[in-house]
C-alpha cells in the first residue's frame, strides 16, 4: 500500500482504492476525504489482499484492468476473505460483458469512466447504506435470537422469557429437575439445553424414553447387568446410569417407571450409587438427573402409582412447559422459523404465510402442541403451491375446527358490537403483558390516559 489519507468524521467510513492510475487514485481519495471518508489506497491486487483483512474497510472502489491481476480475480479473492464484502468497479473499458463478469465476480455495483464525482459519491452513499442495512439486520437477527432464543427453544411470550430465565439461572446447580408439560411441548429439548448449559456440557448427555421400554427390561437398561445374570446375559453390559456418569441421564416419561422399579430408582439417587443385575458389587456414579412425564404426577401419587419420597427426590427444581395455546403470541415466531427450516428441502422457494393463514394457526387449539404446529408447517412447506403459505394450504382439521375461526368473522357471527370488540381486545392485551398499563398502552397506541379511561368505562381491573 502506498499511501493512506485520513479525515476524521463522526460518520467516518472506511474506503480502499485499488487503482493503479496515480492521477485516478489521487482524485478518488481527495473527492472522498472531501466528503468525510477515510480513504487508503492500493495500487495492485496484491496489495489490495494483503492490506484489505488489516484495514476494516467498509468498501473497495476498484479498477477492472490492472497489471498483475485483473480486477475480477480481486473481487472473487476479496469475497473468498469475507463474503460480505462490498465492492464498487470502476473502469474505462466499459462493456456489458466485462459488467456482468464483474457482477457475477461479487461486485455490488458497476460504474463506467468518465464518470461525474457527484455520480460515484451518491453510488458510494447507497452502497454504504445498504451495509448499514445489513448490519442492522444482523443486529436484530441476533437480539431476536438474544431475547427469544434459548438453544433452539423459541418464544418471545412472557411465560417462555420467565422459563429461559428460570432455565439459565438453574442450569448450572446440580439438583435433579423435573420437567412438566402436555406431549409435544419441547421436554427433552429443555433438558438438552440444562446439559448444555452447565459445567457437565463436555460430559455425556444420555436420553431414554422410559414409556418405549417393556418392563422387563427397563431395569436392566439403566442399571445394566453381569454376565450370567439370566439367559441371555452373554457379557457384561453397562447401564444407562454408567453411561452418563459425568454428564446428564434424562429420563423422559418418568411417570411410566413401574413402582416395582421406583424403589431401586430412589435409591440410586439417594446413595448416588448402582448395582447392575446379577452383581453383589455397587459402583459409584456422577449423575444429574433431569426427568420429565406429561403426567399429573401429583396425582399419580394420590393415586398410590407413583412413591411420594422418588417424587420429592426428582421435583428439586421444577420447570412447567406452557401448552402452546396458553402462548399464542409465539406461533408468530413460530411460523417463520419453520418455514425457514424447511424451505431448503421446497421443490420452490417459501417466503412466508399470508394473514388469514396465520390467523387460523394463531386462533387453533393445537393439542399436539409445537410438534403439531412443526409437522404443519413441514407439510404445508413441501407440498404448497405458492411462495406464499394461504388459507387453501391449511390441513383440513384447522379449517373445519370451530376455534380456528377468523377473530372477525367470530366476532360476526356472535354479532358483536365495537363496544364488544374494543372491550375483549383490550382485556386480551393486558392479560398477554401480565397487566403492565405502559406495555399495555404501546401495544393498544394510546397514551396511558386512554387506556385508564377505557378500563374504567368498561369495568375493567386495573
């Protein structure tokens, strides 16, 4: 690099001029600093690559025809470095071939000498805007997944934001957790994110669905056994307990362990230790224990099917997975991560769903819950006609059930009033923001005033 010339600017943005023409790029850098921008110069393509990951530049401006290396072959070097690169050409020998060699290279723009300054600075603002653009976009992308995010486990609603608090702050303490909620809710996706999170991350993480293991041999799969043990013990086999020491045994459908099988469970857990069948030896384990049932296992107690002292022994910590109907405001989010998951696999590109399409999803009951609303979307993805998901794609259940009615054609055939609307939308907003009135007001656009106002014409708690 020959030469860096440098205006301070609050705005300042970074600018390198690959340009072998001395008089070229002597103008280029004073037109650029005139404006604000910091400009450093390169005379070649080599010079170019070497001082371009040093520099954080924000732009290449560069020549097509140099010595050395042809200005194309630098644009596909330069996006080999970093592919969000942006890069603007510039050149004499103008043509519409040697434009879309360029274009195709990875050159966001193509600009042809002579050119007037004010022509090249209004090209170089719109490409710098639109790096701003993308950065913001960036941005927002990674609050999203900062905010409503937690591993692959979505939901911006305030019950899945408490969760994920509840999630971080426990993942790391060594209780057992027991996790409840409907079939279908994420159980064993929650686990994985406790594993992941604490320090036994680097240790195995080991999942058994303890409802597809015929009694007989659920005993033997977590405790494991000695050879000669009974017929067909051949050799020694390790246990699930074994297999997990250091790291994570998740028990999923722990309501399904036979109560002839509880009592060695609870005293694995309480002696911290195992004896595989057939054996007159224990041996030590490092567990932690994650269980989880779609089962009221308060009431299997009461019921006498499940021993009260291994319910107290698993529910350390208790984390309660929301259905999805009781988080509407997530199938939103929902949706577009789904579709984006499975547009890949489309015989043509998916960009989204349309409104009343949403609306049906958003208003279902989902009794399967976010595996339902997966295999949905999956379906509607890989068979849909369109680029965009319509009412027409949706499985005939969500249309023929009476709760996935529109809001306004329910509200019709109720023949509500404004008064009626106003009053329930208003009433459903405070209770989605757990009656906060500020957050309230923003959602409903009014100012605080009004809304303490309609809470009280239409008797409404405040």
């Amino acid at each position: 690099m020959n030469s860096a010339v440098r205006k301070p600017s609050a705005l300042s943005r970074r600018i390198l001029i690959v340009e072998d023409d001395q008089e070229m790029s002597r103008f280029l850098t004073e037109l650029l600093t005139e404006e604000g921008y910091e400009a450093a110069i390169a005379n070649d393509g080599p010079s170019a690559l070497e001082s371009y990951p040093r520099g954080d530049f924000d732009l290449v401006i560069t020549d097509l025809m140099m010595p050395g290396m042809k200005g194309t072959e630098l644009i596909r070097r330069l996006k080999d470095i970093d592919s969000n690169t942006l890069i603007l050409v510039i050149t004499a020998f103008g043509s519409i071939d040697s434009a879309v060699e360029a274009i195709h290279a990875g050159a966001f723009h193509y600009l042809t000498k002579p050119f007037r300054s004010d022509e090249l600075l209004i090209h170089v603002q719109r490409i710098l805007e639109q790096r701003q653009l993308r950065q913001e976009i960036d941005r927002l992308r990674t609050e999203v997944q900062r905010r409503y995010r937690f591993k692959d486990i979505i939901g911006r609603s305030h019950k899945m934001q408490k969760l994920f608090d509840t999630i971080a702050h426990v993942s790391d303490v060594a209780a057992n957790v027991l996790i409840l909620g409907e079939s279908g809710t994420g159980k064993e996706m929650i686990a994985r994110a406790l594993h992941a999170h604490s320090s036994r991350a680097t240790g195995p993480w080991v999942a058994v669905n303890c409802a597809a293991i015929p009694e007989t041999l659920l005993e033997s799969e977590l405790f494991g056994y000695v050879r000669g043990a009974f017929t067909d013990a051949r050799k020694d086999r390790p246990g699930l307990f074994h297999e997990a020491n250091g790291g994570t045994l998740f028990l999923d459908e722990i309501g399904e362990i036979p109560v002839t099988l509880q009592a060695k469970l609870l005293r694995a857990i309480e002696d911290r230790e195992i004896r595989p069948l057939g054996s007159n030896k224990s041996e030590k384990v490092d567990v932690r224990l994650v269980s989880a049932s779609n089962r009221d296992l308060e009431q299997c107690v009461e019921e006498g099917r499940f021993r009260r002292d291994l319910y107290y022994r698993l529910n350390v910590i208790r984390l309660d997975l929301p259905a999805l109907r009781e988080r509407a405001d997530d199938i939103p989010l929902l949706v577009n991560y789904f579709i984006e998951k499975f547009a890949s696999q489309a015989q043509h590109r998916i960009t989204g769903i349309d409104n009343d399409a949403l609306a049906l999803l958003v208003n279902y009951r989902w009794p399967g819950n976010v595996r339902e609303l997966e295999h949905t979307i999956e379906r509607m993805v890989l068979l849909g006609k369109h680029s965009t998901i319509a009412v027409d794609d949706l499985p005939p259940q969500l249309l023929a059930n009476n709760q996935s009615k529109l809001p306004l054609a329910e509200a019709v055939a109720r023949g509500y009033t404004l008064a009626n609307l106003e009053r329930e939308y208003i009433e459903q907003v405070l209770e989605n923001v757990n009656g906060n009135k500020s957050e309230a007001a923003k959602v409903l656009s009014v100012d605080r005033t009004t809304l303490y106002r309609k809470l009280e014409e239409y008797k409404l708690k405040a």
